[in-house]
C-alpha cells in the first residue's frame, strides 16, 4: 500500500498527546499483538469506559517509548470528564494505517486513532476541538457545484478541526481540499514527481457563473515530498465573484494553465485551468471555500451551499461538477 500526504492552506490541530510510527521493524511482525484485540470500532467505548491498560498494551513500541502507561491512564482519564459518547466523524486510509476520528457528545474534545492491519494502535492524538456554531449555520445564498469533474476525494472538509484543519482560521474556515485516489493512494510511481499523481493536470471548471476578479499564472509547482511555498499560499488561482456579494477561491493550479484572465466572465463549467501544485502545496490537489469579499485575509468563509445539500467530511468520495445537472 502507497502513501499519500497533504498539507495546505490552514493550521495544524493542538495535538495534546501522538506517537506514531510506521517501521516495518518495530516488532509486530512478531507475535506482539495482545491476546485482548480491541478493533477501531470498540475503541471510543472502550476509551470512554476507561480501559486504558488493555488499549496501551496495544499500541506500538514506539508510542510506548514516548509515553508511560500511567501518563496514558492519567491523561485519557482527565480527556474523558465531561464526555458522554464519542461520535465516529471520519475514517479513512493514511500511509499504511487506517486513521479513526471521533468527537465528544459535547462537540468539544476530539480523538484521532491510527490502526495497521494487525490491529496495532500506532498513533493517539487527544485534542480539544472548537466551535463556531453561529456560523455553522450560515450557509452561502448561491448554491456551487463541486469545480473538478469525476470522482475525488475529501481529504479536508467539514465544521470542525478534526475532519477540516482549515476551520481554525475564519478566512477558510468552510474550505475544501479535494485529491484522487486509487488503492488508498494519490499516486502511482515516483512520488516526488508532479505527474505520478492521479489530480495532476486534470481540469478545473467553473463552480458557478461569474467574473473573475483575480488571477496568478506564474508560480512554479513544488516538488512533492519535498518542498511548499507558503510565502504564495494559494499559488496559482483563481478567484471569482458572484452574486450576493460572494466569492469564490480556487487554488493550487499548474503553472501556466489558466484559461481565463481577469476580468473574464464564466458560466458553471467553464473551464478554468489544471489542478496543480503551486503555493503551499505538498501534493497535487483544489483547494476550494467561498468567501464574502476577495481578499483571502481579510474576508469571511462562508459554508458552501452545494448542489442536491452535498456537504463533504474528510474521508468522503464525491463526484464533481454535472454538466447536464439542473440549478
């Protein structure tokens, strides 16, 4: 199984507690799993019910070597005050594991879990969750269509920090980011090369009629793995305003692949240019989110009505644009 790895536009999670590892060496080929197998669909409860030994003995060598069984108990015994039930938001395949994301009934504490095959538990993240249920609930007055055709995959999306890390920050806060994958992996062959990835060159379109009000065309695309360009967050883009004074940003395009210019007007579908990986980007991937102004730090993300009420979480697989879907 390949790997796949994404950073964008946003903030990583406050993580109060993670060990992972993925070596092959790490002694679980051997007979290291316990007798007492927890599957990721027992753990929330069994985290809730404060069975933290049976689950540490679980884990991996290497989360062992960072934290002790009773700073185990001591910090999951603390997590669990206040909580209820925990509620499965997201599961989906990251590397060679199986990531498991729950939220407390309260909405306010998260837990993220990554699973290899053998059941081995190779990460724990503990961490506090915000809200902003007042905008939650604001959605845009237009109603978007996805801006890729075919099938993707949410890799960022929802309304809270644990499925869309871009909910942190008020100017993205309903972003998307969305890649291809194949076999649990976004690409095929080298992975430091742009074009081994199943995003890279396919098209972009239009997610609504309007004008384009900003573009950039110039910016190289990173190397995969290796670097991103945080200086230039969106890379090459798009923006476009519509009306009801919204306005939406598409980012991330292949240098040189923009199709329309400044001051251009596009009906839904037209097609805008190629995904790419420009900007703070460390993968081929479309970044999304609609906003109420143009300018990325000053404006407000607005949630995303999309078409037929779709509404995305990380781990999701959608289709994109419907050239033939009524509006």
């Amino acid at each position: 199984m390949k790997k796949f790895k994404l950073a964008s536009i946003g903030l990583l999670l406050g993580i109060m507690l993670i060990a992972c590892s993925n070596d092959k060496d790490s002694g679980h080929e051997e007979n290291n799993t316990p007798e007492e197998t927890i599957s990721a669909d027992q753990f929330a409860n069994e985290f809730l019910a404060n069975n933290f030994e049976t689950i540490y003995n679980q884990t991996s060598e290497s989360f062992q070597e960072m934290v002790s069984v009773e700073e185990f108990k001591e910090l999951g015994s603390d997590f669990n005050q206040g909580v209820n039930s925990y509620e499965l938001v997201s599961e989906m395949p990251i590397q060679d594991l199986t990531e498991y994301r729950w939220i407390s009934d309260g909405g306010d504490k998260g837990i993220s879990s990554h699973f290899a095959d053998d059941q081995t538990i190779e990460a724990i993240q503990l961490t506090p969750v915000t809200s902003h249920p007042e905008s939650d609930e604001v959605y845009t007055e237009n109603t978007y269509q996805i801006p890729m055709t075919g099938e993707w995959f949410t890799f960022w999306g929802g309304t809270n920090e644990l499925v869309n890390y871009h909910y942190a920050v008020e100017s993205q806060r309903y972003a998307y980011d969305w890649v291809i994958l194949e076999e649990d992996s976004t690409y095929e062959g080298d992975p430091t090369k742009n074009e081994s990835y199943y995003a890279f060159g396919k098209d972009v379109v239009a997610p609504r009629e309007g004008t384009v009000v900003s573009v950039e065309n110039d910016i190289p695309d990173n190397t995969p793995t290796v670097d991103t360009n945080a200086e230039e967050p969106l890379g090459n883009h798009v923006i476009l305003e519509h009306e009801n004074n919204e306005y939406s940003f598409i980012a991330h395009f292949k240098q040189g692949s923009l199709e329309v210019d400044q001051g251009d007007q596009v009906t839904a579908g037209d097609l805008l240019g190629s995904v790419g990986n420009s900007g703070n980007s460390s993968e081929p991937h479309i970044h999304f989110h609609v906003a109420d102004g143009a300018d990325l730090e000053a404006s407000t993300s607005i949630r995303i009505k999309l078409k037929d009420g779709e509404e995305p979480v990380r781990g999701d697989v959608i289709e994109g644009f419907q050239s033939d879907s009524p509006w």
